[in-house]
C-alpha cells in the first residue's frame, strides 16, 4: 500500500546554469505486517551534459526513517517471534535502529530458549535446555539491484548472550535462521517507494547510503541518473513536478 503526498510547488533554481531543480517533497506510506511507516522523501534533479537528441538529470533524494526507527521493534517481532513447543522459542525484546554512516546500525535484545520434547507415559512432554537473554548487531545497508530496485540487506556482526545461550545463539544454524529471517522482515520494507513515481523505471541508481539526519534520525540517500529523449524531458519535469 502507498501513498503520496506533493506538497510544495515546483521551484526552479536560476542561479545555475545547470538547472537545478527542487523536487516538491514526497509523503509515503509503507505497510508492513500491521504497522504503517511513514516516509518522507526531498530531493533534486540537476541536468547532465547528455548526448544529442537526449536529456539527461542526476537525482538526489533523502528520506526520513525516523518513523521506522520508531517501529522497527514490532516490525521484527511479526518476523522474528517463535514459540515452538518442542524447539525454539524467541521473542525480540527491544530493537533500535541508529545512522552508523554509510551503514545502519540494528540492535536488538531477544530472550531466547532451546526446548526438546521427550517421550514419558506415552506422552511427548516438553523439557527446556537452555534459555537466556541476548543482544544481536546487525549492520544494515541498502542496494540497488537491477539498476533500480533498492532493497536493504543484513549482515550478523557481534552476538552476546548469557552463557547458557551463547553457544546456541552463535551457531551457524541460528544465525543462517536469524538472517533468513531479518532478510524476509527488511523485504517487506519497499524502500522503492522513495523514488518519485514518475521517475520509477526511468531512475538508474548509482549510490545509496545511510546517513544522520540530526539528532540521531536515520536517513536514506539516493542518488540516480536518469536518461530519456530531449523530446520527452519536459512531460517528465511536468510529472515530477505535479503538473
């Protein structure tokens, strides 16, 4: 689900010869699981030297995720919580998500325990082995694939557990599970909706990174390069205007 919001006019920079121009800023809306994220997305066009016949513009955007910092916790617990009668039980205590530039950095804190289940007058009866509390790092980055698609990716760092735990929680069997899971938690976040509409499909991504917005507020950096025939460049300004 999305939706989005133009709220400032089109303004067109004429100090420059380059021809900047002020993109009206961008309100998304993502649905994850139950929770909304919203987002909210500045940026600008420049224009390129391009060859003849063509137009070309170089996108900057930026998009506030203060609000998935806020909750990014329920957002891993839809993804993450099991409770498995004979085998894992988790439940993520608390997460934060903080600008660790050009990266993000995840915390969470899980209380987690091992559970087997063993047969006892011809019922399976269910024996806890181990169970303690946790903190996971996780470094997060965002990627562009096919040129255009972003999408955020996570690599496990630094595990402390208890040490009934520890073991259990730095095995490669957990953490193959943990990412798969915090994998299929980031998908569900459609970081593609911080491009302009009008440029979806046209916007060829070139970097991203994270950076701090200020007073610990995480932000998504963008940019993009876009090509189209000189014919075609002013409907294009026109829709990314709002016109």
């Amino acid at each position: 689900m999305r939706t989005a919001i133009l709220l400032f006019p089109f303004i067109l920079a004429t100090a420059s010869a380059a021809d900047r121009i002020a993109l009206p800023v961008l309100r998304v809306s993502l649905q994850v699981d139950d929770q909304t994220v919203a987002l909210a997305v500045s940026g600008s066009l420049d224009r390129l030297p391009a060859d003849p016949g063509r137009s070309a513009f170089e996108v900057n955007l930026r998009a506030d995720l203060s609000d998935l910092q806020e909750r990014i916790t329920p957002i891993l617990r839809a993804e993450l919580n099991r409770d498995e009668h004979c085998g894992d039980r988790l439940s993520i205590e608390q997460a934060a998500l903080a600008p660790a530039p050009p990266a993000g950095n995840l915390t969470t804190s899980l209380h987690y325990e091992k559970w087997v289940c063993v047969k006892a007058f011809h019922k399976d009866l269910a024996k806890r082995l181990a169970g303690g509390n946790g903190t996971v790092q996780v470094r997060l980055t965002a990627r562009a694939s096919d040129g255009n698609t972003l999408r955020l990716e996570a690599t496990l760092g630094d595990i402390q557990a208890d040490g009934s735990i520890a073991e259990l929680l730095r095995s490669p069997d957990f953490a193959d599970k943990l990412r798969e899971k915090l994998s299929k938690a980031l998908d569900k976040l459609n970081l593609q909706e911080t491009i302009p509409p009008a440029a979806q499909g046209l916007a060829s991504v070139e970097e991203t990174s994270f950076t701090d917005a200020g007073g610990g507020r995480l932000a998504l950096q963008v940019r993009a390069k876009i090509s189209v025939p000189a014919a075609e460049a002013s409907a294009l300004l026109n829709r990314l205007s709002g016109k």
